[in-house]
C-alpha cells in the first residue's frame, strides 16, 4: 500500500492529514500516476447550446467540427462527448479535450483553425450558443480516484500509470488529502467570478475572470460492461440517489458554493448514448465541496451505498477526479448562452 500522492510530490507536511499514520481503508482503490516530466495538465470542456430537436442536427454538426479540429497539430491526447439538459430547458453537447502539454494545447488553441472560427462573427447568428470552460491545473492541484486499474478515463487517460492501492480513501477528507499541494497549502478561494467582457443578460461574447483555487469535480459512472446484478445496481438503486444529488445542485446549488453542476450522459458523434455519465461540478472551493459531500442527504446515501458494494465491483466503473487552479491558468468564455450558463450566474461586474 502507498500513498495517493506520489513520490516526486512528496514534501514535509505543514497541515496535518484527517487521519493518523496507521489507518487502514476498507477496500482498495487507485489512482492515476504520472512522470516528472508532467508538470501541469489542461482540462477543455467545449460546448454547444441549443434548445429542442429543431436544432439537433445544427449542433451535432458543430460538435462534429470541434472533434474535428482535433486532429490539428497539437489537439489533445483524449477526448469524450456528452450530452446534458440544463436548469434551464437548454440541451448542451460537450467536448471534453484534456492535453498533458499546456504549450500544445496554446499553440492549438491559438492556431488559425481554431481562433479564426472561434472568433469568426458568424458565431453570433447561428442561433446556438458556444462556451469554454479551460482549466490548466499543475501537477500538485489534482487528484484522482479509480474502483478500477485499467483504462482509465478523464484526466487519467494521459496519465503514465496506475498507483498500487492507495491509502488515502474511505474517510471524510481524504480528497483533500489526494492533493499534493495540500501539504502545504488549505487551497482557499480568492476574490469572486467576474465578468470582464460583455453582458450575460444581453447575450453575445462574454469573458468571465476565475479566481484562485477555483475547485473542478468529475464524477464518473461507466456501466457498459456490467453484469446484470451490477447494472441493476447502478440503475435501481445508485443512479436514482445520484440524480436527485446532481439535480440538488444544479438547482439549488449557489447558496451552497457549487457554480455549476451538470450530470452529463456520453455520446457518441452521431449523438447517441452511450453507458457512461459523470458529473461536472464547478465549486467555489475544496471547502464547499467538503461541505456539501459531508453532510447533504443525498450524497450520504451515495457515500453509503458505494461503502457497501465497493469490494465487490467487477465490471461497474467508478471514479472521479478534483483539481483546482490559478486564475491565470483557466478561460471562461461564452458566446449567445443562457445567462445561467456556466460561471454566468454567479459571476459578478468587474469593478469599473
């Protein structure tokens, strides 16, 4: 057994983990390791936002373009597409891009092809809407999660391994404790979601300015090879908690330091589904998580239930990975989206 946070992180601690030396988890579970030579990662969620079937095909398309445009020369290492439906009525098709080379993913997202489309006025009158939410946190600001070993998915996928089983699981805190940098560092929010371009109530481009330690969760289900004992479980008996757990926060999450939740389902480029899901959490810290994760109903009964079936999965996926990053590292932009969309809500007018 060793611990989550690998060897070339390791540093004298100044804050202490929330549990002593000799603990010992109850089941056994993974993380994802990388080289030295991986400094810092990029986390791409590209979408388009429609609304009804009328413009279905209209967007598939662009989401096609997107796919498409990373076969350039410096696209991301993995990608995976989503679908969701938003609080307000919208659909939402996601491309999700992660690169294990920030410089790449500039050059990439800097070349021709990508700005000149991306900044093409033609944007503003296809009747869908367009975002990027970046994030490009270092090696020390992420941590993963696996109940399995092999393929794994999200961030892990550019990653170089996978870990012997962890030490840092099955207790309150232990996803702070994943994180190398919180050795060191309580991973606290600085100053507030800004709005620096545009208008979210008019529409058109908008830029949102983060802030430090802006905290990103995907929680993932894979369920495509389960069994028919596990695909029961997951479908009777998880996913109903999960989806009131995901609908809680999407809704009711503001007051509670959660940005944006969106519980997304895996297509493929054709826009079917697929048997994969997870969430995309966008919270104002690790300390709004925590909070929310140790004490709201629907999460305990998740917590709950994955405790008693962990030890026994065979073929259901279960993961997630967490990250924060700097101001500096992440672009929020939007063009034509809902004024709920994303970092929209919450973001504040800039001081003049």
């Amino acid at each position: 057994m060793e611990s989550a946070i690998d060897t070339h992180l390791k540093c004298p601690r100044t804050l202490s983990r929330r549990v002593p030396e000799e603990y010992q988890p109850p089941f056994p579970m993974w993380v994802a390791r990388a080289s030295e030579q991986l400094q810092q990662v990029v986390m791409a969620y590209l979408g388009v936002q429609y609304r009804g079937e009328a413009q279905r095909d209209a967007a598939l398309q662009v989401m096609r373009h997107i796919v498409g445009s990373f076969s350039l020369a410096d696209g991301p290492q993995t990608h995976d597409l989503t679908h969701h439906t938003d609080s307000s009525g919208f659909d939402n098709l996601i491309v999700v891009g992660y690169w294990k080379d920030p410089a790449a993913h500039c050059r990439w997202l800097r070349s021709s092809q990508v700005n000149d489309w991306w900044s093409s006025p033609d944007r503003l009158c296809e009747g869908l809407g367009y975002f990027r939410e970046i994030t490009a946190p270092r090696a020390e600001q992420f941590e993963t999660l696996y109940a399995f070993q092999d393929n794994l998915p999200g961030v892990g996928a550019v990653m170089d391994a996978t870990s012997d089983e962890i030490e840092e699981h099955g207790y309150w805190g232990s996803m702070r404790d994943r994180f190398p940098i919180s050795q060191t560092d309580w991973m606290k929010p600085a100053s507030e979601l800004q709005v620096i371009a545009g208008d979210p109530a008019q529409g058109g481009r908008v830029v949102v300015l983060g802030h430090d330690n802006l905290t990103l969760i995907r929680s993932g289900q894979d369920w495509a090879d389960a069994e028919a004992d596990e695909r029961s479980l997951y479908l009777d008996e998880i996913l109903p908690t999960l989806q009131d757990g995901m609908d809680f926060l999407r809704d009711n999450g503001q007051p509670l330091g959660c940005y944006s939740n969106r519980f997304v389902r895996n297509i493929d480029l054709d826009g079917n589904f697929l048997d994969v899901s997870y969430n995309i959490g966008h919270w104002r810290s690790v300390e709004k998580l925590e909070r929310w994760a140790e004490s709201h109903p629907t999460h305990l009964r998740i917590f709950v239930t994955f405790f008693r079936v962990a030890a026994g999965l065979k073929k259901l996926r279960l993961y997630h990975e967490v990250s924060v990053s700097d101001a500096k590292n992440q672009i929020f932009e939007y063009i034509n989206c809902h004024p709920h969309t994303g970092m929209l809500r919450d973001a504040v007018a800039a001081p003049a």
